[in-house]
C-alpha cells in the first residue's frame, strides 16, 4: 500500500501552494515546535531577491506510469516514440513494464546502449538514430545516467554536430530538442526534473555537465513501484547521491529559502527511510519516501547548486568508473567534516534532520553529530569507508584534482578549499 501521506506527530507540518511558470509545487516543510533559527538559517532576510523554478510536471505515486499514453500520446501527439534505457533495466523487465503502457504501434526504436557515465560517442549514436528514425519523442526509463543520455540524444536529434561541441567545445545550446519524458528507476540524481545531464568525453575521461533548460524533461513519471527491484547495493549508493544533494545544498552559499526547506525535508525522508529501503526493498512505504526525497533534493540543488563533494566525485567517475553514488558517499562525511566551521548552524540542523539528540548542545557539539550520524548510515547500509578497492594509484591524484578545480560548485561550498586541501581528501581516501 502507497504512503498517503508523511505523518510525524511529533511535528507541525505546512503546506505551501504556489505556481512556478504553469506547473504548481506543493511544499511540505517540517516546523519542529519552539525551534529557534540559527545563524545559517537566519543568513538571508525574507527581502532579498532569490529565483527558484520547476519545469517538469510530476505524476508521482504507485500506477503514474499509467499515464504515459495520456501524456506522451493524446497530449503531445507522439507518434514515433524512442525510449532510452540500458541493458540491466531491460533485464529486470521494467521496459516491458513500461512500454506496456503505451500502444506498441507508436513506439519507433528502444535503444538500450547507455552505460554507466555515457559516454559522448553513445549520445551521437543514439541521436543519429532518433534523426533516422524521425522520432518525436523520447521516454528515459532508468537512472541518472539513461536520464542523462536521453537528454543529451534529445537535444542532439535537433540540433547538428557532435554532443563534444557543446558538452566540451564550447558550442552554445540551442532551444531545440525533441520532447523528453522520464521514468526513474532509482531514488538518487533526480536527472528526472532538472536541467543538467553529466557526460564523460572518451578522449580526455573529463566528467562534465551541459546545464541548460532545454534539456529538462517535460514530465517525469515517478512511481516508486519502479524502484522496487533495484538491487540493495545500487539502493544504497544511489540514496547516498540523493543525500548528498540535499547536504550540499542545505550548507553552501547559494542560499534561496525555498531550496532550503526542501532540502531539509530531503535530509529528513532519507535518513527515515534508506536503510528500511536497503534491507526490505519490497517496503513500498521506504521506496515512496526515497522517490519523494531525492526528487525534493533534486529541486533544491537544481535551484541552489552543491559543493565539493560533487567536485572531488566526477573525477573519480570519469577516469575510474567509481560509481557517482559510491564517490558521493565515501566523500561526504570527510568534506563535511572539513566544512564544518563553514556553517555549524546548517550542520547541527542536519544532526536534528537525521534523527540525533541536540538538546543542550552549542551549534558545533551538535554539526558533529551530523558526521557521526552520516558515517553510521553508511556502515548500516555496506557503503566502504574509502576507495582502496578500486586501485586508483597515487599518481593519479595530479590529474583527479585538476578536473576537481574546473567545476562551479567550488564557488559556492561552505568554506574555501584549495589544491592542497583537495589533495589531503583524496590521500586519505584513495
């Protein structure tokens, strides 16, 4: 039976109804009682200027892919639809699923070629055959990586060149791409509503995002019946990315209000429910509220950016397949460790989020429980401390972090890092 709504007796809970261009955003923020702001939470006054947006209409709920064919068929008038995907997801029969969903005479090609971290090369092939084919749609059913993919193959079945000229060359994005929709099939990137895809240049091994609106999805269809079958380990690291997004978010300097409320809700929903998730991955109840929190994570961080966490893990991605949700995980409690002094306020709510005792405690007793509290989650749920076991050699750091130094979130992580604080991380990790 699908969770109807969070209950939390122990909380008053409000509900916030607005519109973002013609989509509407219901918001659900957890006000303990008495509790004071702290200096982190009180930084920015109500009077200053922020923007926040979400494109994407969200069907959620247990049965929402029930409405492909209403949307993608009847509404947007699909009659040459190209669904994007990958070997394991079509081996657990989640195409089959899906595609079931939709009249079979519409659906022009499956192209199932995504791996892990796509990349480019894949992506001008599967656009050549959206341009082929004529497609004029495209359906993702996967995780961020096929979500990834599909946005770039819609945005390059419009557009003429390689992928590498805009991900890597420096090409401007245009506005043109062919209608996109997704189906998530982990709790983790969020790549479902926003508007960055990561793509790995095969020459360089550079991991690298395209951010742009034209590449969010017009639709996402979360149904965390979608989630059900995913394997415990990729349950673990892909909730781990999700978690992150929403620490990152919650304590760096891009601060907006509204991303801030739905990250702490993000913090809060995945603490609850990720190690329920990993050990009885049929709780459908754990499985809705993993859905519901990376996608308030996804919000928040597409509003508000991340940190050095995301930094220090594209790299080990890109040139040593490190899995984005593993780097995230063995990176975070080390980064927040350094973070810390950065934002001890933000740091002891994530504590509270996570479940710890902070009464009593100054801002930084409590911050350092929320490293504890991380590093205990990661234990339960079989997340290894470091990255011994994937033979990433000393000499390799050089190059690790000068692809760290080229990436924007650098900008707005809670406190200042250079190369050396960067090549401490990695020493200790690697």
């Amino acid at each position: 039976m699908c969770l109807k709504r969070p209950v939390d007796v122990d909380s008053i809970f409000i509900l916030t109804s607005f519109h973002c261009y013609d989509y509407r955003l219901i918001i659900l923020y957890n006000f303990k009682k008495n509790e004071k702001l702290n200096e982190g939470e009180a930084a920015m006054g109500v009077s200053e200027q922020f923007s926040f947006s979400i494109r994407t209409k969200i069907y959620f709920g247990c049965g929402s892919i029930s409405k492909l064919k209403e949307i993608i068929i009847d509404e947007y008038q699909s009659s040459g639809l190209m669904i994007v995907t990958d070997e394991n997801i079509k081996t657990a029969g989640l195409t089959d699923k899906v595609s079931s969903s939709l009249p079979t005479d519409k659906i022009r090609f499956f192209f199932d070629q995504v791996m892990s971290d796509p990349e480019t090369d894949i992506i001008d092939e599967g656009a050549a055959i959206a341009k082929e084919h004529k497609i004029d749609a495209i359906l993702a059913i996967g995780g961020g990586s096929v979500i990834d993919a599909a946005k770039a193959i819609s945005f390059m079945a419009k557009n003429d060149g390689s992928v590498k000229d805009y991900w890597f060359g420096g090409k401007a994005f245009t506005a043109h791409k062919v209608p996109l929709f997704a189906v998530p099939t982990t709790s983790g990137t969020g790549s479902e509503i926003t508007k960055a895809a990561m793509l790995t240049d095969p020459d360089t091994k550079f991991k690298g995002a395209g951010v742009s609106p034209v590449f969010i999805p017009e639709a996402a269809f979360a149904d965390p019946e979608m989630t059900m079958s995913m394997p415990a380990k990729i349950t673990a690291s892909t909730g781990m990315d999700a978690l992150t997004h929403a620490v990152e978010c919650f304590t760096n300097y891009c601060y907006n209000p509204i991303s801030d409320v739905l990250a702490a809700e993000a913090i809060r929903l995945i603490g609850q429910s990720l190690r329920v998730a990993v050990a009885k991955g049929d709780n459908i109840m754990a499985r809705e509220k993993m859905l519901l929190g990376s996608i308030y994570a996804a919000a928040a961080f597409d509003n508000g950016m991340v940190g050095i966490v995301h930094a220090l893990a594209h790299p080990l991605g890109g040139h040593f397949n490190v899995p984005h949700g593993i780097g995230n995980a063995i990176l975070l409690p080390k980064v927040m460790e350094f973070n810390l002094m950065g934002n001890y306020g933000k740091y002891a709510r994530i504590a509270q989020l996570l479940g710890e005792n902070i009464d009593g405690l100054s801002d930084r007793q409590a911050a350092l429980l929320s490293v504890d509290a991380v590093k205990n989650l990661l234990k339960d749920i079989g997340i290894p401390e470091n990255f011994k076991s994937f033979n990433i050699p000393g000499q390799a750091i050089d190059r690790l972090i000068a692809d760290a130094l080229k990436n924007r979130n650098l900008l707005v992580n809670p406190r200042k890092s250079s190369v050396e604080d960067f090549r401490s991380l990695y020493e200790r990790l690697i």
